[in-house]
C-alpha cells in the first residue's frame, strides 16, 4: 500500500477464495480504518474483501451462484435489479460488524 492520493477505491471481482489475499485485505483494513475514510466500491470479490477487512466471515458456498438475469432486492428501497452473478463464495451476513449492513 503507497501514500498516493486518491479520491476512492474499486475494487473489482475476480476468481478464487477471498482468504488467499490477504495482502489486501490488510490494506483495505488500513483505508477503512483512516481518520477520514475515501469511497470504496466492492464488487463480487471486492464486496468479500471489504468485508473481510472489516472483521466478517466469508463461506464457500455448496453450488456457487452462477446465472444471467438474477433478480435481488435492495434492503434499503425494497426495489428489484436484475443482475449477473458468478461467485463461490459469499459474505455470511450475521459475521458482519455491528454497523455494517447488507444491501442485498
């Protein structure tokens, strides 16, 4: 991890269990962490990252979630968004710290 400045981090999906970095796992726990943290943006593997630095637990799931136009439910505005999905491994939601929530 460097002392570049930017205005945010995204990080992206990418193949395999999410344990195995934790190279950047510590690093995200660093960015989390800060006085004044900048956005971060998890996607698929990024989201278990992210998670993983925050203290959650992350589980390899039996079948994996693999498909197009899957439906999921935003907790926070009720509405419905069609997406892909391709992972193995997912967040287990009740490890997560007291203020973090799910989105969906």
């Amino acid at each position: 991890f460097n002392k570049d400045e930017y205005d945010g981090l995204f990080i992206s999906n990418g193949p395999g269990d999410p344990t195995m970095a934790q190279k950047t796992i510590d690093n995200l726990r660093i960015a989390i962490n800060k006085e004044n943290p900048k956005p971060i943006f998890g996607i698929c593997l990024g989201n278990q990252l992210l998670a993983l630095a925050a203290g959650a637990k992350t589980y390899k799931m039996k079948f994996g979630n693999r498909g197009m136009n899957q439906p999921v439910i935003d907790l926070r505005t009720t509405l419905c968004y069609i997406t892909p999905q391709n992972h193995g491994f997912a967040v287990d939601s009740k490890s997560l710290p007291k203020d973090w929530r799910p989105f969906f």
